[in-house]
C-alpha cells in the first residue's frame, strides 16, 4: 500500500454535511471523496499551467495565427452560432 500523508482541512459545516451525504451515497469515505476531488483540482490546473507555458512561448517566438486564419475561424464559428 502506499504511504499517504494526513492533512487536515476546515470546512464549511454545510459543506462537511453535503459531503457527508455523498459518502453515504456514493459508499466510499469522506477521505476517499476529498482526495479525488484534490487530485482532479491538481491534474486540471496541472494540465492549463502547461498549455499556459506552452502559449507563452509560442508567443516569445512570435508564432501566431496569421490575420486570415483568425478571420476563418471567427467565420467558421458565426456560421455555426447561426
């Protein structure tokens, strides 16, 4: 098994009591639900800090969309808005 780490958080007792409720539901542990939840939040701001860093860069290198290729893509999304 591997090791974790015990941290402790203060919550909003309405917050604790819908937990509560979704443990019960969802018959796993409030620990379980709350370390999913974290590991979502991480992997998600993870994941948009890399296409950040991806953006600035292709920016530092002066790598953007040509004036023409904005306009197709504005005309590609107005036809769909539609």
């Amino acid at each position: 098994m591997p090791q974790s780490k015990v941290v402790t958080l203060r919550l909003d007792p309405k917050l604790a009591k819908q937990l509560d409720k979704l443990a019960d539901a969802s018959q796993r542990s409030r620990s379980f639900l709350i370390a999913e939840a974290i590991r979502e939040y991480v992997s998600l701001n993870e994941w948009q800090i890399e296409e950040i860093k991806k953006g600035v860069e292709e920016a530092d290198r002066g790598d953007f969309a040509s004036s023409a290729e904005v306009e197709r893509v504005f005309k590609k999304w107005k036809r769909r808005a539609s």
